[in-house]
C-alpha cells in the first residue's frame, strides 16, 4: 500500500506546489543605466583595468538590483553595453570578455566560480541574483576559441559575441544569447544563425535578443509566433530617431502589435540620444522614462500578467488591412508631394482643413485618414504620408509606414524632419493602410516625447483610433509595417535558404569598395561549398554598415 501510493502522493503533491508556485502576475524591473565609460584608448587595457571599469557599473547596477529585489520585483533587466560602453575594436574589446558556457552545464558562477576558467564578472552577477533572489539579465561580452581549420575563425583565435546572460534566483545561469544584427559593432561577430532563446518560470516563459534584432524577424518574431513566449526582454543601447524610432515610441508599438510583453531597458547617454525604457504590455505602456535633461539612471518598477494571452484586456487579433482594402479610397488629393524621414522617399499630402477624409498612396500601399481638429494652429502643418520600399541606406529591409506627423516648420520642405513640440489637439483620428505585411506597429507620440497611454486603440479591422476624447498634443500616429519576407537577407528560422539572396550580397559585395581579395576568395568557394551563411554573416555585414559605433541609428 504505502509503497504503490508514495508515487502518487510524490506526484500529487508536485502538481499541487506547481499550481501553488505559479503567479498570474509579477512585479518586472528595468534599470536605464548611464554608463561609466572607459577612457578612449587604441591599445587594449589590462584585464585588471578592464575588470576594474567593469566592477564600477555593476556597483550602480548592484544597488538598482537592491532596490528592485526589495520591491518584489522578480526579474530585472540591465542594458546592453552597461559594462563597458560601446566604443572598441576587437582588439580593444577583448580584455573585457569572458568565456559564457551554455547553460546546459547548469552553473551557479557564485557557488563554483573557478569551474570554467577566469569568470569574475559572472561570479558577481551570479551572486547579486542569488543573493538578492531575483532573475537578473545582463549584457556582456562572449569570447569562444576556434582555430585555423575553421576558415572563418578570426586571426586572434576567438569568436567574440554580444550577449545576454539570465541568471535565476538562486544564481543559476539559465540564458544565454548572443545578440545577431549588430549594428555597426566591428568588435564582435555574428553567429552562425540567429538564436532563439527562451527560458521557463513559475511567472511565465522568456524570450531574449538584442536592440537592433527588435527590426527583424529573427529571432524576436519567431519567439513570440512560434515559441508563445510570454515576456520579452529587450537590453539595449538605442539612439532615438524621430519621427518613427525613438525608443519608447517604437518599443510600446512593437509590444502592442506582436501582443507580448516587453520589458526594455536602454542606456543613458543624453548627448548621444540614448534613453528611454519602458515596461510595455500587449494593450498599453505600464510605465517608461524618457529624460533629456539628467544624467541619472532610472529605475522603473511594474506588475504585469504573468500569461497575458489568458488576460481580460489581451487585444484580439488585428487584420490591419481589412478596413482599408474595404473602402474605396477618400477623395484622391491634387497637392501630394515628395519627402523624406530619413532616406525614405514618402508622398506626403497636407492636411489643409479642420477636418476630413483623406488618403495618400505610394504603389501597392494606400493610407487613408479621418480626422477632426480641436483648432487649427496657424504655425503648424501636418501631413499624411505613405512609404512602400527597402528602408535607408542599406536598402535589405522592406517598410510599409502610413505616417501623419507634424512638419518641422511652416515650410513643407521640413515634412519628416525631427520635431520635438506640437500643440494642435484631435478631437478624432482614424488611420488605415493597404498593409501587405501582417506585422504593423502602431505608434503614438505626443509633444515632448510622451507615449498616450489608454488614449488610443487599434480596431480589428486595423484602424488606429483615438480613445477617450480629445488627444494629447500629437507629433506623429503611424502605422509601421515590417514585410520581413521581403528583405533581401530574408531567412525564416528553420527553413531552407534560397539563394536568390545571397546572390544579391554577393553582388553587393562585388561592387561594394573592396580590397580584400582573399575574402572574395573565400566568399566564392564556401558558396560553391555550401557555407555561405558562415562567409556572409561572419565577414560580410560589418561592411556593409556605417560606420558609427551604436546599436542603431
Ligand atoms: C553575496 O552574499 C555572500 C554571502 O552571503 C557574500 O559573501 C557576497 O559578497 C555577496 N555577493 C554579492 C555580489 O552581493
Ligand atoms: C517550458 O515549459 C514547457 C511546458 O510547460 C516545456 O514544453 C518547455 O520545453 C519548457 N522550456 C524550457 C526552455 O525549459
Ligand atoms: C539627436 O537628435 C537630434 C534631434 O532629434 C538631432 O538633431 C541630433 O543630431 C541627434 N544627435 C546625435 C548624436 O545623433
Ligand atoms: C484581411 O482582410 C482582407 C480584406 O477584407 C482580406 O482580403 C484578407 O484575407 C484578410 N486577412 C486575413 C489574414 O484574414
Ligand atoms: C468623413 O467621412 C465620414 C463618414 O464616412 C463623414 O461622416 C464625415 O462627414 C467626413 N468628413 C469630412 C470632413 O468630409
Ligand atoms: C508617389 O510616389 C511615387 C514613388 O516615389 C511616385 O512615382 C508618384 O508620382 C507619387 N505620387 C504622387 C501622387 O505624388
Ligand atoms: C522652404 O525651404 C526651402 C529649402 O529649405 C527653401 O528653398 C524655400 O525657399 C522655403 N520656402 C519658403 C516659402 O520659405
């Protein structure tokens, strides 16, 4: 009797604390962190130095640890490049690295330090989770020897990656991610193929990846669409661009429209245009920074669902073109002109009256906006434009953007120019486009650099509507639409590649300013050989960036 009931009760009681354990919801924390940067230098630091520098950030990030295990909170996330900056060559960022094993050898840096080698910076924070008993993400840099046989192994013997650790509350290190569109990082490498990393907790299921991976598809899409992560967790290192990418903008629109939680956190670098973070649910920004003036960190605290898709307020599922493609298009305007954001050619219509239906195409996509005015203010304009095309200089990723913004100044020339202040008020607006893409953004920035928050919503049928009266301020509503299947370098996890692609870089390669002959050499043989991936990630793209230093521009 005993013996055959044991099992049972063993496993009765195991369910029972599953269920027990298991929380609805949990307090997240992010820590907007201003980085203690190293001094420039062309000739690497010591390790000692290096760990030196390093230990001065975590002691700012080891009281924001503190503050944010003593109000609960389960998890914090710290930024990218909160460790060292962002400034090196391979040379210079090697003494700050260390070897990050996969988190299958199941390790507890803070209980076994010396078991993989010289790993003080895991050690530590290993220890701040364990001993503050909370999950802790940070970024640091990932060194993996490889040698001669490996032809894409680099000339100092190591793969250097950016990378996420998680360790949990007991200091066990339980993620691991090396981040996989660099943006302008000379001094780290691309792994073979994007990562998809995801971990389990008893307030949900993880997914991790990196700043400038948010604008691709892998890996942050196929967490979210085919791994049904709960939380995402996003460090990053992020310079605003306005009007469609400053971070918080961005951030809260990309939460809401893959309907996942996003817990963000950035660095702080005011002369830069670094700051921003936030903690974004599917329906709405719980809180977020944004501070121009100071240069303080930040630490922000908020609960979330622990399993937003079982939620009340999860958002039902949007078709964001059926709205659009159902109605004939609004009276079709005579004084549409040309404009740019950024690199992007738009077709921009202004909005000449206090009220109307307009609508603005550029090829296949067409934007349509109903709006009404409080009052319309003589010294601003605002337009609404359509953008269908590869975006920027690079020209790989596919954007379709339906924007109406407020112009710089009174001059249409400035349409699309960053603009920081607006005071003209909607009593309605109701923006739509043709979207080929499932996968649309909807942003809402007020004057000031402010989310709205409860104050707007996106209908089923992909209307971006206002909420709950009279609007903020408005400097820009737009719908951001990433067609991921139409980026040059398009490649879904999993499935097989088709050259076409690589065809693409390897002409752009071939007429890109080149001199290393012997890398064309063996861009042509591994592609004959079947490893073009390795060739082309590997050596090609950090040279077809440009060539500042950050995350993202
Ligand atoms: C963690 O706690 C241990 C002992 O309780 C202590 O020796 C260690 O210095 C602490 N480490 C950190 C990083 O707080
Ligand atoms: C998380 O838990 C689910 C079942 O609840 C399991 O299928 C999955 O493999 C786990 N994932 C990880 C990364 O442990
Ligand atoms: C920061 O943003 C402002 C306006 O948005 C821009 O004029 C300035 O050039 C940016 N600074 C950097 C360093 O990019
Ligand atoms: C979205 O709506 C359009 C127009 O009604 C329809 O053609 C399309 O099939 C719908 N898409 C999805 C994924 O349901
Ligand atoms: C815009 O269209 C709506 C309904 O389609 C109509 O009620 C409204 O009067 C129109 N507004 C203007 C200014 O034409
Ligand atoms: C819209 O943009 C396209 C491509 O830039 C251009 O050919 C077309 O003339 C523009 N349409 C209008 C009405 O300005
Ligand atoms: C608008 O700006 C452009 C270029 O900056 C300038 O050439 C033009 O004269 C300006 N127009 C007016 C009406 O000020």
């Amino acid at each position: 009797m005993i013996t055959s009931s044991f099992p049972t009760r063993v496993a009765v009681f195991a369910l029972i604390s599953l269920r027990v354990g298991a929380l609805d919801t949990f307090v997240a924390a992010v820590y907007e962190h201003a980085v203690v940067l190293p001094k420039k230098t062309e000739t690497p630091v010591s390790q000692d130095d290096a760990l030196l520098l390093m230990n001065k950030n975590i002691d700012i990030l080891e009281s924001a640890i503190k503050q944010a295990a003593g109000k609960n909170a389960r998890i914090i996330v710290t930024p990218e490049d909160a460790l060292y900056g962002w400034k090196f060559t391979r040379e210079t960022i090697f003494p700050y690295l260390e070897d990050i094993p996969d988190p299958q050898v199941n390790w507890i840096p803070c209980q076994d330090p010396h078991r993989f080698g010289h790993t003080p910076v895991q050690a530590r924070l290993s220890c701040l989770a364990k001993n503050n008993s909370i999950y802790v993400l940070a970024n640091i840099g990932d060194k993996k020897p490889c040698n001669s046989h490996d032809s894409t192994c680099p000339h100092n013997g190591y793969y250097q990656y950016n990378t996420n650790v998680v360790y949990d509350s007991e200091g066990k290190l339980v993620a691991r991610y090396h981040k996989y569109h660099l943006y302008s990082e000379p001094q780290f490498d691309v792994p073979e193929k994007p990562e998809l990393v995801t971990f389990n907790t008893t307030f949900g299921k993880f997914g991790i990846f990196t700043c400038f991976d948010i604008l691709f598809h892998d890996p942050a899409v196929t967490l979210v669409k085919d791994f049904h992560v709960d939380t995402i967790l996003l460090p990053t290192a992020w310079m605003n661009v306005l009007p469609l990418l400053t971070a918080i903008e961005f951030h809260s629109a990309w939460a809401m429209g893959m309907r996942v939680n996003l817990l963000v956190a950035n660095t702080h670098h005011v002369s830069l245009n670094m700051t921003g973070s936030g903690i974004y649910v599917p329906h709405s920004p719980k809180v977020y920074h944004y501070d121009m003036e100071t240069d303080l960190g930040k630490l922000l605290l908020s609960e979330v669902d622990s399993h937003p898709q079982t939620s009340s307020s999860y958002p039902t599922a949007v078709n964001w073109s059926a709205y659009a493609m159902a109605i004939r298009p609004f009276s079709v305007q005579k004084d549409t002109f040309r404009g740019f954001i950024s690199r992007d050619e738009f077709n921009f219509t202004e909005l000449f009256e206090n009220a109307g239906n307009i609508t603005i195409c550029q090829k296949e996509l067409c934007c349509h906006l109903s709006y009404r005015v409080l009052e319309k203010e003589a010294d601003e304009i605002y337009v609404l434009g359509a953008f269908t095309g590869f975006h920027g200089r690079r020209r790989r990723e596919y954007w379709q953007v339906c924007t109406m913004l407020k112009c710089k100044t009174t001059n249409l020339t400035t349409c699309g120019r960053p603009v920081e202040t607006a005071s003209t008020r909607f009593e309605m607006f109701s923006l739509s486009g043709t979207f080929g893409t499932e996968y649309v953004f909807p942003e809402v920035l007020l004057t000031g650099i402010h989310l709205s928050p409860g104050k707007f919503e996106v209908l089923k049928d992909g209307r971006l509507v206002n909420k709950n009266g009279l609007s903020g301020p408005i400097l820009t509503v737009s719908l951001f639409g990433r067609w991921y299947t139409k980026d040059t370098l398009y490649k879904s996890s999993g499935t097989n590649n088709s050259a076409i692609p690589y065809l693409l870089i390897f002409i752009v390669l071939m007429t890109a300013d080149f001199q290393n002959i012997v890398l064309l050499n063996y861009i042509y043989v591994n592609m004959m050989m079947g490893s073009r991936d390795n060739i082309i990630h590997r050596h090609a793209a950090p040279q077809l960036v440009t060539p500042t230093n950050r995350c993202f521009t």
